[in-house]
C-alpha cells in the first residue's frame, strides 16, 4: 500500500478537508513529489462528491507511490475510504 490515511471527522458543519503530506525521503525531486500529490488530488476530486462531509483526511505518501499512477491512486483511495466507512454509496 503506498501511502497511510488518517481520517477524523471535524466538528460542526463544515466541508470535507484533505491534506497530502509527501516528505522528501520519498523522492528528493521535488518535480517528482508534485506529480504524485496531483495525482492524489485529482483522484479526490473524482470521489469528492461520495465522500461524507466534515471530515479531516490526511495522506501521508510513502515511497512506492513513486512507482503507482493516478488510476492505482484512485483504487487505494476508495478502498481505503470505503474501509473507513466515509464513502457515500455509488
């Protein structure tokens, strides 16, 4: 699995929160890590409206997402969020 989640739900009525941490030991290019964390963002943007609102999720990218693409982002996603019960049904 290439990356860790964390996911907690926010107080109030707020909208949903996602932060992407890439640290530099998963690639000293930062060309590198930029392209991972799109990759990452627009993998959220397609499962955004089925994700339950006010929630704090936070991606912690570790080094074998170097080797991944968008669409085994997007499989790790929802699988990852659907685990944790965050995501609405299709």
């Amino acid at each position: 699995m290439p990356s860790t989640n964390s996911i907690q739900s926010a107080s109030g009525d707020s909208p949903t929160r996602i932060g992407i941490s890439i640290s530099v030991k998963v690639d000293k290019r930062s060309v590198v890590r930029n392209r991972i964390r799109r990759q990452i963002q627009a993998a959220f943007r397609c499962l955004l409206p089925r994700i339950a609102r006010n929630m704090d999720i936070l991606v912690v990218v570790h080094s074998p997402a170097v080797e991944c693409g968008y669409l085994h982002f997007l499989q790790e996603l929802e699988q990852v969020l659907a685990h944790a019960e965050v995501l609405h049904g299709d």
